[in-house]
C-alpha cells in the first residue's frame, strides 16, 4: 500500500497517522505506550528521508481541488538542504517523545500534537511552491492552538502553554497564503523553483521564515514547562529552515541593513536574557520558575543567530539549525527529568497501586542484586559524573566548543564577521560573553540538580542518542551531510590570530563574568524585566482590552434604552460634515 505513496509524502504521513493515533486513543494509551508510538511514527519518518538520499531527486504533486482561486497544487520537492534539515528535526523529535514524559503523563496530548508539529515542518521543508509551504504552516498554527487548548492544567501560572505563542507563526501563515495568491494571479504559479521569483516575494518569504523562528521582539515569553520548549523547538528549526531557503535562492536579505539590526539587536537581547534568567540559578526557591526564563533567553539568542549566520554565510551549510534542534532537545529532556509527575487523585488507581507496589519493590531490588549497574548507576559519585556529562555536552556546544556540532560554522561566522569590519562585532562579542556566562550558571544549576536523582532510563537512552549524534556530527559532518550536495563553509582570509582571539574571548570574559554573584542579585532582575518587553506586552494587551471594550459598547448602541448613543453618532456625523464642509 505504501509503494504507491511517493516517498516525500510517505515522511510527512508517518507522523501524521501516529499523532491521529495517539490523540484519538490518547485516554485509553498508557503514557508509555504514546511516547513510543510517537518516537516509532517519528523514527520512521527519519528513516524515509535517511533513504531519499539514495534515490534521484523527483518532485510529487497532490491534485488540489477544494480552493478553486490557486492555479497550483500541493507539490514536495525534497532538496539536500531540506533533507539535512528534516533529518534533524524528526531525529530530535523521536528522542524527545521517548525521553519526555511531562508533568501530567495520563492526560497530556503533547505526544500526539509534536507529531503534527513535525509533519508540518517537514511539509515546509520540502516544499516546492508556495501552496504546499502555507500548508504545512498551517499545519504547525493547528497544532500549537490545539496544545493550548487541551493543556491539562488551566491554571495560567501552573504550566498552560500560553496562546501567545502562536501568534507570531500565524501571522507567518499569513503572509506566504498572501504571497501565494499573489505569485498565482501575477504568474500563474508559485513555484520556489522558478527564477522568475520576484525580490519582493523572496523578502516576503525571509519575512515568514523569521517571524516562525521567533526572532526578537516577536521571542517566546511564557516557557513554563519542557513539552512548550520542546515543541517550539521544530517551529524555530523550520523558520531558519525558511531564511536559509531564500538566501540560497538569491540573498536578498543580505542587502537589507535592517534584517542585519533584527539579527544584531536579537543576539544582545538573548544574551542579556539567558544572563540575567540564570542570576539565580543556585536558589532553590526559584528553581520552579528559572527555566522557562533561562530558555527563553536561550532561543532569542538561538533565533539572533540563525539569521546573522544565513546573512553572513549565504548559501552555506546551515549547521546552526541543526544544532538548534539537536543540542536544545537535550536540555528539554533533562529539564524534564527535574520535574516531579502530578498524578490525578483517584480511588481506584490508589487501591492499585497499593496492591502493585509490594510486587514492584521485590522487582526493583532483585533486578538491583542482579545488575550492579543499576544501584552504581543511582548511588556513586561516578554516576553522578556520567549523568551531568550529558547536559554539560548540550551546553558546551551551545557555547561553540570544538569537537561538538555547535562548532560546526562557528570558525566561519567569526571569520566573516571580522573580514566585513563592523563595528556590531564589538555587539556580537557582548552577547556571546553574556550567553556564556548563562550557560556557566545553568551548569552550575544543574550540576545541584543531579545530586538529588537521575535522569529514568528512557530519558537516559534518548539523551545518549542526542549527545552521540552531536559529537559525532561535531567531528565528522559528512556522516548526515554526505550525498545531500550541499555548499561547504568557506572561511573568509583573515587573520588567524585574530580570529582565535574572538573565539576565545567570550568564553574567558563569560566565565569571569558569572561569578559576580552580588551583581546579579542586585541588578539583573531589573534586565530582564526589561529586556523581556512584558511591560510593552501588557500595556499592549490593556489597550487591545480597552479597544475591545469601545467595539463592545458601539456594537450594543441602540439597544434598549440607547437612544442616547443614536444621538451621540448623529453628533458626530454632523460634526464631520460641517468640518468637512
């Protein structure tokens, strides 16, 4: 039956069919049987495209009927660079269904919702018109608005996924359904292959791909629990997906000053945020709400990143994606792996468990005599050492250290920076100082958490995957790029000692910086609140309410006793006519 599905759709069907299967039987699965349905829908899809390598670049199309005003259908034309970029995504997303159990494990529906995530970034990655790249934008806008609306907790500050998440992506889908209605009735197609593509249109689309990687101002404020990070970590992946498209199509953004100040203005902002969220990170009392702080400073900067490196190095190998999906999927899982299960009060399940737990126990210990792995695993110093080397790894690669893909196009983005001789370099190397010196105080937190437990053993396995895949990725990248034909990084003719010297620099100034413990309690609280822009949001949203409320009032003029508000239009419209007059 699948021989007849073209392999590019047969990668966006795996995970689609498992997320249906998942969210349709999602009270009657155990938690343990979502999280590998979903990993084994997600795996599966990472195996077609593994196999697209192999096979000749053919393009597949789906009559599209029901919107009679496109002159295209829905068409899917995998690339190397979609390729390599939907290999990552759907890798990171199998690991994270496997390791991430979340807070509320009987009755969460992330499982099923990633999946839908993941088939409409992979859409968006392999499209070949404009059509099928909405689509599959629309897909990621579903998803995320059927997370918010079925999050379990409905307490705003006990965990629910904030709405304003989805904001950004939906004006996102918006603007490439306007683009393709526009390239349809001014060329009759809206082919990303065609180079007829106006530089209008191609602005447009970097606009698109921008606004869905969260670039600051339009950042992730409300991360409160691992599920949210982790699901937007796919969004973010196929917005710098977008950027890297367009600036291999023609880069016109590059000549754009401003796009340069978005991704200028979002490495310092980042770097300020991931500094200032992690001032407190050895204080247990606010362990409860430090990560989503933490992260949020983490993306923006990520996001600043990605657009500074496709504006840098246009048409290069975008590894900064893929290291985005596969270090940050990391530190989901071990957050994750910190939180305590709320499970439900229930009589029933509580006459089980007490009559399961005597039995459980008697397992447990036979299998700890049995495999002295287990207890070394839980109780030696040694173990402690192991389980802290797998985050340490997501945090050193996040810094740029050799070895780890993080590295991986690090060389080159400083070498352009330095040959193009700007002073925002000197901004560059601020936000790095600060990115480092949060990722100091998130190594130090974590180093406290892990004296406490350690990570369960599917959380275990899945992150050993990641760490093994980013190392070995880190020294050998032709293991996923090989095949793909994709341009490789060249290093601008600099200095060399110059250009350690920035390599180094962050990292030393970083280190020095997060120990100024007295600082950071005093004044870095006061950064983030205003860097985070949560003041601009909230007297945002009051002058929308009050806007609303306006409408409200002129909507009921009339009613009922209103013949007072007849009398005020009428007022007015005199007014108008005699101003006009």
């Amino acid at each position: 039956m699948l021989d007849s599905v073209p392999l590019p759709f047969q990668a966006i069907l795996w995970p689609l069919v498992g997320g249906g299967l998942v969210l349709a039987l999602n009270r009657l699965l155990p938690g343990w049987v979502r999280r590998l349905v979903a990993m084994a829908a997600a795996f599966a899809s990472m195996v077609v495209l593994w196999s697209l390598k192999a096979e000749a670049i053919r393009s597949a199309e789906i009559l599209w009927e029901p919107l009679n005003f496109f002159r295209m259908s829905l068409t899917l034309s995998p690339d190397g660079l979609s390729l390599l970029i939907g290999i990552a995504l759907a890798g990171a997303t199998a690991a994270m269904a496997l390791g991430i159990r979340g807070q509320e494990p009987r009755r969460t529906a992330w499982h099923g919702m990633i999946l839908l995530v993941l088939a409409g970034c992979l859409a968006m990655a392999m499209a070949a018109n404009l059509l099928a790249l909405a689509a599959g934008s629309a897909l990621i806008d579903l998803a995320l608005i059927l997370l918010v609306l079925r999050s379990p907790s409905r307490d705003e500050g006990a965990g629910r996924m904030s709405l304003s998440l989805a904001v950004p992506g939906v004006l996102s889908t918006l603007l490439l359904f306007l683009g393709a209605l526009q390239m349809d009735a001014q060329l009759g197609h809206g082919s990303l292959l065609s180079q007829s593509l106006s530089e209008e249109a191609l602005v447009a689309i970097g606009v698109a791909g921008a606004l869905r990687a969260l670039v600051f101002p339009f950042h992730a404020r409300s991360l409160r629990v691992p599920e949210t990070v982790a699901t937007l970590l796919l969004p973010i992946g196929a917005g710098g997906y977008l950027l890297a498209r367009v600036q291999a199509m023609a880069p016109v953004l590059s000549g754009r000053p401003w796009v340069m100040a978005v991704a200028v203005i979002g490495l310092l902002a980042g770097g300020l945020l991931a500094w200032s969220g992690s001032a407190r990170s050895t204080d247990r009392a606010s362990r409860g709400n430090l990560p989503g702080k933490w992260w949020t400073g983490v993306l923006v900067y990520q996001a600043g990143y990605l657009l500074a490196f496709v504006l840098l190095l246009a048409g290069g190998t975008p590894w900064p994606i893929v290291s985005l999906v596969l270090v940050l999927a990391i530190l989901a899982i071990w957050w994750d792996t910190t939180l305590d299960v709320q499970v439900p009060s229930s009589r029933g399940l509580e006459w089980f468990i007490e009559r399961v737990r005597p039995w459980w126990d008697r397992v447990q210990s036979g299998t700890t005599e049995r495999l002295g792995v287990l207890g070394w695993w839980r109780d030696s110093e040694l173990g402690r050492y192991a389980a802290v080397l797998l985050p340490a790894t997501a945090l050193a690669s996040l810094a740029g250290m050799p070895f780890t893909l993080g590295a991986r196009g690090r060389w080159p983005y400083y070498a352009a920076w330095l040959k193009r001789g700007d002073p925002s370099l000197l901004i560059v190397l601020i936000a790095d100082t600060l990115l480092v010196a949060g990722l100091w105080a998130a190594l130090a937190a974590i180093w406290e958490q892990s004296s406490e437990q350690r990570p369960r053993p599917a959380a275990l396995v899945a992150m050993i995957a990641l760490t093994v895949s980013t190392v070995l990725l880190g020294l050998a990248p032709g293991v996923l790029s090989e095949g793909l034909e994709l341009q490789v990084l060249e290093t601008a003719s600099v200095s060399a000692w110059g250009l350690g010297l920035l390599y180094l620099l962050p990292w030393l100034l970083g280190i020095w910086l997060a120990r100024f413990r007295g600082f950071q309690r005093r004044h870095l609280g006061r950064i983030w609140d205003a860097v985070s822009l949560d003041w601009f949001y909230r007297g945002a949203s009051w002058v929308g309410q009050r806007l609303a409320d306006i409408f409200h009032w002129l909507s009921q003029v009339g009613e009922g006793e209103g013949w007072w508000g007849w009398a005020l239009i009428i007022l007015a419209l005199g007014v108008i006519l005699f101003t006009v007059q």
